[in-house]
C-alpha cells in the first residue's frame, strides 16, 4: 500500500513513532458525576421537547458545552495528547430513539468545536493536543437479528449506517477534528459502512486524517459480538490503512 498523506493531524504519526500518546478516558461517567437533571439537559431551547432527553450526552453539547468543556480540559491537564469528541450516539441512528435524528449533525459540528477549542487552549510545540472524532457503534447491527425467532431479520442496513456515518464524518472533520476514530465496534458490518463512509468522504473533500479503530469483545470467548477473533477482525478493517488498531470496553 502507498503511504498516506495526511491534510490534519499530521505530527502524530511522528511521535508513535517516538513514544506512547495517551488518549482520553470516558466521557459517559465524567458526565454522570455532574449529577445533571432532566431539565439541565434540556436547556432552554428544548424545555419543551416531548420526549425525556436525560442520558443523551451528545445533547449536551448544545445544551450544556461548559460540562462538555471541563471534561475536556480535565483530561488535557492530566496529560492528555488525544481526547474524544462527545460524539459517540451522534448519528442519526442512535439519536433516532430519542426523536432528535435531525440534530445530529449539529451535534457533531458543536462537539467538535469544543473539544477543538480545548485542545488549542492546551498545545505547545512540544506537546500538541489532537481532536479525536469518535463514531460510536449505533445501537442497531447490520449482521444480527434483533429477533431470536426470525434469524433473518435486521434493524438496519449498511446503505442507512453508510449515510449516518457520511453525515457525522463531514460534521467532526468540518468541526475541527484531527483524527477519526470508529470505536467499541461491535459488529464488523456497523465498521465496514463507516470506514465506507470515511473513505469517501475523504474521496470527496480531498481531506485525509488519520484513522483509528477500536472493536470490543464482550465475553470470554474471544470474539466481538458478530463473531470474529480478534485476528479475523483485524483482517476485515486493515484495508482503510488506520494509524492504530485496538480494543476498547473489552
């Protein structure tokens, strides 16, 4: 394979090349210890929403940037040379079941101004900070029936995940990102659309960043949940060239 040219986040190869960068933790329980409360959630512009909306954290990056922010800048004064972008239920899938789908991509773009503006408020030419635009799994699975009795049966498609996962793309790179990272990969399929959808958004744009994956085994078999070994699935997603490859929530 060609080497990659990279348009951002392009020091990072260079230092995992000197030494270990350290990513950001969790956000979900960051943001559980602020206690927050159905109406902090909401905020103004969605006080009258009719859904509940406490535990969709990516809504907090519209409602409530400040939390979103100190979590960011926790972790960068901790050391810190990476952290995530709020993003991990922002597609139109997962935000589906929350009836907020047509945000999502707001989400995306806002998250990634924050966490672009706290890295910048952290980076020195001896440490810069890189926005890392995290795409999470979806709840839905394209390889695994909902439906123990109907083993066909499925709750999405890859031409709906290419598309979700297209739209948060352009959103995270246009909002700042450095690095793309499609993470606790659960079923290789979900994968395979959005590296699918990175690659042509990259097509598109013009724009190439480096890319990590994260898959997770769920149990003590080895395997993520649609089946494959940890070696069979690096075999499936090594085509998209990434900087790195692990496991997260494993």
């Amino acid at each position: 394979m060609k080497p990659i040219t990279y348009t951002r986040g392009q020091q990072l190869p260079a230092i995992l090349e000197q030494r270990i960068a350290i990513l950001d933790g969790a956000m979900g329980t960051m943001i559980q210890r602020f206690k927050l409360s159905e109406a902090q959630y909401r905020g103004e512009r969605f006080k009258d929403f009719h859904k509940d909306v406490k535990g969709n954290n990516e809504l907090l990056s519209l409602t409530r940037p400040d939390v979103i922010q100190d979590i960011h800048e926790g972790y960068l004064a901790a050391g810190a040379d990476m952290i995530e972008t709020n993003t991990f239920g922002a597609t139109t899938v997962a935000q589906a079941d929350y009836d907020m789908a047509e945000l999502a991509v707001e989400m995306n773009y806002a998250s990634a101004r924050i966490a672009r503006a706290a890295c910048d408020k952290f980076s020195t030419p001896d440490k810069p900070r890189f926005v890392v635009g995290a795409l999470g799994p979806t709840p839905k699975t394209a390889s695994i029936s909902p439906d123990v009795n109907d083993p066909g049966a499925r709750n999405t498609s890859f031409e709906e995940l290419r598309k979700a996962y297209y739209e948060q793309t352009e959103a995270l790179v246009k909002g700042g990102s450095d690095v793309l990272l499609v993470e606790t990969i659960f079923d290789t399929l979900n994968a395979k659309a959005a590296l699918f959808a990175i690659d042509e958004y990259f097509d598109n744009s013009g724009d190439r960043l480096p890319l990590i994956i994260s898959g997770t085994v769920t149990d003590a078999s080895g395997r993520i949940l649609s089946g494959q070994t940890v070696t069979a699935f690096w075999h499936s997603v090594r085509h998209a060239q990434p900087l790195a490859v692990g496991l997260n929530c494993a």
